[in-house]
C-alpha cells in the first residue's frame, strides 16, 4: 500500500540556547535576534555556574535549581581538564554529591584549577567531602551514617544565615542527607558552619576564599530552605546577575538558531507533544518558511491524535506541514520485536527514512530538527559523565542511522521539561497546549509491551482515551504530570453476565513530578479507579482486567518501556 500524503499550507497565525547538537554553534548576538542595540540586551552567558559531576543522582535537580535562580549552569564530569576550566571561567562552581568514597581507592578529586581560579566553590555531600580532603582537612566513614531527613544547626554561617526552618529559639534548617563519610577536621580556613545531632560537622565555610561546603543536599524538595541556599551562593555570593528568563532564553536561541541554519531548510517531525510543538514554534519565529513540518502517522498516536495534532498546528502556528500516513508500514516494520529498545531503533529508523523520503520530495532540505530535551540525553547516556548506566535510549536520542543524509538540529537538548514549558507560553503558545502530558517519541509502540500490533494498539486507545477524559472530567487532569494506560498482552479470565470471558490487561499510569528525573505515583481516588475500571471492561470489548501502577520512579522508569 502507497503512503497516503496530505500537504497542509500555513495559516494565519530554551532554555538552553547552548545545546550543543552536533551541528549547533552558539550563534550571534540576542540583537540579531530582536533588531535591538546589543547594549540592550543581556549576555546571558556571562554570569555561568560550573558544576562538575561526581556520579550522583541529584545532579541534574542541581542544574536546574540553578537556572530556577535565573543563572546559567553547565554539567561536566568531574575530572575535567584544568585548560577547560579555565577557558570557561566560571562565576562560580558547584561540586555534586556521588556514590564514592573519598577513603577508598582512588576517589575522584577535580583538579587543583578549580581552587585556583578565584571563583566561589561550593561542595554537596561527596563534595564537600572532596574539597575537604584536597585542600588539606580529614574524611572519615561515620559510625551514625544519615539517610533521609535531619534537622541541622547554622552556626554563624554567610551561606546559611537568615535561614530557619524553626519556630522561635535556635535557627534550625530540615535537610535532606544521604551520606556514610563526614569531615572529621576540616581544612586551614575553614570554620564549621553547621551541626546535626549525628554530624558535628555538617557545614563548613572559609569565607575569605568563599568556598562553602554542606554534607545535606539543598537541590532536593526535601530541604525547604535549598533552594534559597542555592540562589545565595550563585546571586549574592558569585554575583550572578538574574539573566537567564524565559524571555532572554527564547531571543538568544532564536539567534542561536539564525546562525546555525543560515538560509537552509529544517524539516521537523511532529506529533503534537509538547516538545516537538515548542521546537515547531521556536523555528517558525527564527526562520520563518524556512521551516517545514512533517507528521507522521503511523499508527501508534492516540484516539483521533492525528486530527487533533493538525487542527492544533492549524489554529495557532501558521507552518507548513505535511501529514503521511503509515501506519501499516510501521506495522509490517514492528513484526516480531518484542525487545523494547529494538521497537525504539526500528522505530526510531522508519522515522528518518520517512523524513528523507519527505527531504528528497522537497528542494533543498539540509536540517533535522528534534526536540530532544535533557532528560531524554541523561537516560540514554548518562549525561556523557560515564558513571550512570543506560537505562534505556530514547528515540531522540538512540535511534538516528550513522548514515542520516541531514544534518541535525536540537535547539530544546539541554532544557528539563518546566523550561520548555515555559519557552512554550513565552512564544504566546496556550496553555492547555503547553501543559499537555508528555508522550513518547515512539508512540504507543512503548506502551504495548512486547510484539505491537494494530489490534492491540486499537484496543489500547480506547482505554487510555477512557482514563484521560475521566481525568479532565474530575478535574484530575493538571493533579498529576503523566497519565497514561498499557496494554499487557497476557490474557486474563472475566465474568460478563452469565458469561465467561479471557481477555488482556490494561495497566493504568499517573504519576506526580517536578521535573521527571523522579516521580511518585498518583494517589488518585478509589472511586475514580473504580468509576475508570468498569467503563474500560464495560465499554470495550477484549479487555476483562484492569491494574493500576504504583511504582515510583526510582525505582521504576516512568514508561513501561
């Protein structure tokens, strides 16, 4: 069967702009972008936080609590090299928490430029642990090791004053600790600055040099005061200036984007996701007509997905798009894998194949555009540091061919979710559509576990449109980050009446997260499940079981697949 091609005229109608695709150069000046005297416009590169990376799983949240400060940060591994890092210059630099022990071996240390640049320091956990042994103090393994919440005492603290978690008396702060080593002495200079009731030492500070050093870790939600630590190390205690908005971010990637394509032609796949739409509006403002969507439709989209997807990009981006339907070629594609991530590569392949099909029909197409963002990156490589293992690849990430034709452009590949969010609204995106639960690159491909096929698809889009217009209908919708249903391909018996029945399983998924790097699973109403359950048994006919998932993420992935 011939692939069925719908050609869509236009109508009327990030925060990383240092993404770096393998293509991608920083760019000009954000006055290219808005026609502005560049005297006008904030570097906002020019204040940036280093953080260097020890392996630990708050890294990430790190970054992002920085940037929430308004400031730009940049995560590389630990051991980099001193000529980098004094090529970046950092206003300041943060030291991540990780799983070593500095006792033990041969601990990861970072290199001595980074005491050397004048630059503020601050040590998380390991961190702190680290800075203290390389500049001269002692790190021993705890007899009362601290994992989980405790209450800590300031202690005539820069980085810690005026901060209080308690009612009346003493200052108290409720932090977060994860850790088996404490500082027992700390380095010339240094003074304690913090005390828990197992840790006499739990902060530590020289504030001549400005290096500060907390054995809690301030990046999570579960220390109220974290994220006001955070941004007085990196806007009082660095100076960073509070450039990095939402406003800022989307004039310098425009610009980024400008300098990056120059006057060729990007093809964008979309699927009417949250990220590839923010990505589709981003590129329609820098380059106009240059820029040509295709949505594939193969099959895997969600109940009516496809008409919904081009009644969006109709009513609010004035791009052109291209519809191709091919679902029985992904279909004929898919037969016999069961394997998650090889679902991922062939799907991940068919869809290159059909963007170069699409390339080759139109004159001149040098760019790919994805909208990849960072969390897609850090599941599938680890962040680049080499201390975390592949958990999965993401099709953004994992299924492109060495071969691919174009070259390749991901304006969104260092943002967290919230970011694109709000890049979406800056570029007068509506809410709803910016808001909309994510959705796999690979479709409902990942959500049939084992072999896809249409039948299963079918009957899987029932369920999961079900579940979600119940979640709107009880104002359930925005309560939780992700929602979705699973088909199981095992077979369960039922009871129908007088009737016996042996029909598949659907799992249902509704987690709640800030930034999806850990999620915790929805505490939706008995009744509501229940209320969910009976229409899908009732209402679609091969289904007798219905589950809901209560595994948080770790140590469970968000996805099934």
């Amino acid at each position: 069967m011939l692939d069925t091609v719908y050609a869509y005229p236009p109508c009327q109608a990030c925060n990383s702009p240092t993404a770096r695709p393998r293509e991608v150069i920083r760019g000009t000046h954000l006055s290219q972008a808005l026609d502005l005297p560049a005297t006008e416009q904030p570097d906002i590169h020019a204040h940036r936080v280093l953080i260097l990376d020890f392996g630990g799983q708050y890294t990430q949240l790190i970054a992002r609590r920085v940037r929430e400060c308004g400031v730009y940060s940049e995560i590389h591994p630990w051991d980099m090299d001193e000529g980098a890092i004094r090529a970046y210059a950092p206003a300041g630099v943060i030291l991540s928490g990780g799983p070593e022990s500095v006792n033990v071996g041969d601990p990861p240390r970072v290199a001595q430029a980074v005491f050397e640049l004048d630059a503020p320091v601050l040590g998380i956990c390991y961190g702190m642990q680290a800075m203290a042994a390389q500049l001269g103090g002692k790190v021993e393994a705890s007899t009362h090791r601290e994992f989980g919440y405790a209450e800590i005492m300031p202690l005539n603290s820069e980085l810690l004053a005026g901060l209080n978690d308690g009612e009346g008396g003493e200052p108290m702060l409720k932090v977060w600790m994860s850790h088996g080593d404490r500082v027992e002495s700390v380095p010339d200079g240094f003074v304690i600055s913090g005390k828990s009731a197992n840790s006499p030492l739990a902060a530590m500070e020289d504030s001549s040099r400005k290096y500060y050093g907390v054995q809690f870790h301030p990046e999570v939600t579960h220390t109220p005061q974290g994220q006001a630590i955070i941004q007085r190390f990196v806007r009082d205690i660095c100076g960073c200036p509070g450039d990095w908005t939402a406003g800022n971010i989307v004039a310098d990637a425009i610009a980024a984007v400008r300098a990056t394509v120059g006057e060729g032609k990007v093809l964008l796949g979309v699927s009417g996701g949250v990220d590839s739409t923010v990505v589709a509006a981003l590129l329609h403002e820098a380059i106009g007509d240059q820029l040509t969507c295709v949505f594939v439709d193969h099959g895997l989209l969600r109940h009516h997905e496809g008409d919904q997807v081009m009644e969006t990009f109709a009513s609010h981006l004035g791009v052109n798009v291209i519809r191709v339907n091919v679902a029985e070629r992904f279909f004929d594609a898919l037969k016999g894998v069961a394997d998650p991530e090889k679902k991922r590569k062939v799907i991940g392949a068919n869809f290159i194949e059909v963007f170069d099909e699409q390339a080759q029909k139109l004159a001149g197409i040098e760019w790919l555009a994805q909208g990849t963002i960072y969390p897609d990156v850090i599941e599938s490589a680890g962040a680049n540091t080499g201390k975390a293992h592949v958990i999965k690849s993401h099709h953004n990430v994992g299924g492109l061919p060495e071969n691919m034709r174009m070259k390749l452009v991901e304006p969104l590949r260092e943002l967290f979710k919230d970011e694109v969010r709000k890049i979406g609204l800056e570029l007068g995106l509506p809410q709803a559509m910016v808001y909309r639960h994510p959705f796999p690159g690979p479709g409902l491909g990942v959500r049939v576990l084992g072999e896809v096929k249409s039948e299963y698809v079918a009957l899987l889009q029932l369920a999961d449109h079900i579940f979600i217009e119940e979640l709107r209908k009880n104002d359930l919708y925005d309560k939780t980050s992700q929602a979705f249903a699973v088909f199981l391909p095992v077979r369960s018996v039922g009871v129908m009446g007088d009737g016996r029945r042996y029909d598949y399983v659907i799992a249902l998924r509704a987690v709640e997260t800030i930034d999806f790097m850990t999620a915790r699973w929805a505490r939706l109403p008995y009744d509501f499940l229940e209320h969910v359950s009976l229409r899908i048994i009732n209402e679609i006919d091969g289904i007798s079981r219905v589950t809901y998932d209560i595994s948080g993420k770790p140590p469970a992935t968000i996805e099934w697949e």
